[in-house]
C-alpha cells in the first residue's frame, strides 16, 4: 500500500487587477479629514464638560492642623554638639521638651549647654539718621530715610510723627508711607511701600499745627510695617 496521498486538482486562475484611473485617489481625503475634524471638536466638548464638573477638593481646619508645622522659635545646644531647633513647649526640673517639625522630643537638662531665642526672619525698618524738620506757622514737613536692616521685604511701611511740648503734652500728630519700591501682591493690590531688605526709602510727613498752639519741643518717630505675600 502506498503512503502517497491524492488532492484534488486545483485551478488557479490569473485575474489582471484592476487599475485605479489616473489622478484619482484610493479614497475621498477630502471628506476624511473633514469628518476627523468633526470628531476631534465632538471630543474637545467633551473635554470641557469633564473639566467643568471637576470639584475642588474641600480642605477643613483639621486637615490644615494635621500638616501645619510648628514655629520654631527656640535654639538647644547640647553637650555632644548637636543643634535642636525647635518651639520649647513644656519642663520640668530635670526634662525639656521640644516641639520640631519632624515631632517632640524630651532632652534631659544636663545634655542642655545653652537656649537662646530663634526668632524666625523678619524685617526691622529703622531711621537712618535724625529726619530734618522744616517749620511753618501752620505745619511743619518732616524729611527722613529709612532702612530695612532685616533679612525679609516690609510692606506697607509707615512712619508716625508726634509733636511734643516742654511738658510731655502732645500738641501735633500724622504719618506718611515710605517712598519705597512698588510690589504686586497676591490679591492684586499694587503699591510703592514696600522695603526690600538692605534697601532705603524716603519719606515726607506734613504735621500740621492749629492756630495757638504751644510750641514744640521735641519729636518721636514710630516706624509700621506689614508682612504679605
């Protein structure tokens, strides 16, 4: 018995392709892109609605507890060299304890050398020299420069006049903003009395004097300023 198998005949026909006619193309491009461009704008209003519906995520008062890191305000030498930064929260005779940014901590005193006070940066907007005092018979224009000696920017920085007589009775009185740099804050407001730290400001205050009053003996300044983001 043979192992060869028989199949059946198979007749292949040869059909010539047909041709596309010159110039014309596989497929109307031109209504292709017409329709991807519809559905690309069909997708894009869908991308809208989606954004519109997105909710703000609601962040409470405990949740901001939760993450709030505390000010530090203390700075703890100890024997072995180490420097704890920290908000001194509690002690007792022999313990001090330390609130840091990464937790409490309990430092027994003898390991303590030394505590001073960390005070966070901030600006510190002092006189240059003594302002120079023009007189009238109505008012008097006080002239000064100040600077901020400090390690960030004061804002809205003001400075009060008074006048005083012989007998420590105040007899004039009024204020003025520094001429400072202009800052754009984040509520929009945009001024000019703001003091980068290490820079100086003019400032013009006009006192006036009502008729008859005593005359003035000497004058103090007191210097305001903000912080703002």
């Amino acid at each position: 018995m043979s192992d060869t198998t028989l199949f059946p005949e198979v007749k292949i026909e040869k059909k010539k392709a047909d041709k596309l006619p010159e110039g014309k193309p596989f497929f109307d491009y031109k209504d292709g892109l017409e329709g991807l461009q519809i559905q690309i704008d069909s997708l894009k209003r869908v991308i809208r609605v989606i954004e519109r519906k997105k909710a703000t995520p609601a962040i409470n008062e405990e949740l901001l507890n939760l993450i709030r890191i505390p000010e530090l305000q203390h700075r703890v030498e100890l024997t072995n060299g180490t420097i704890v930064i920290g908000e001194i929260i509690d002690e007792t005779a022999s313990v001090v304890i330390i609130q840091t940014a990464i937790g409490q901590l309990a430092i027994e005193k003898d390991k303590v050398v030394n505590i001073e006070e960390e005070k966070p940066p901030a600006p510190k907007v002092e006189l240059m020299s003594e302002p120079f005092v023009s007189v009238y018979p109505d008012h008097e224009e006080i002239t000064g420069i100040v600077k901020n000696s400090g390690k960030t920017r004061a804002d809205f920085v003001r400075i009060i006049a008074s006048l005083w007589t012989a007998e420590t009775e105040l007899t004039g009185r009024d204020s003025a903003f520094a001429q400072g740099s202009v800052q754009e804050y984040a509520t929009g407001v945009i001024t000019d009395t703001a003091i980068e730290p290490g820079a100086t400001a003019s400032f013009t205050i006009t006192v006036p004097l009502s008729e008859g009053s005593l005359a003035v003996e000497y004058r103090t300044y007191d210097i305001y300023w903000s912080l703002m983001d």
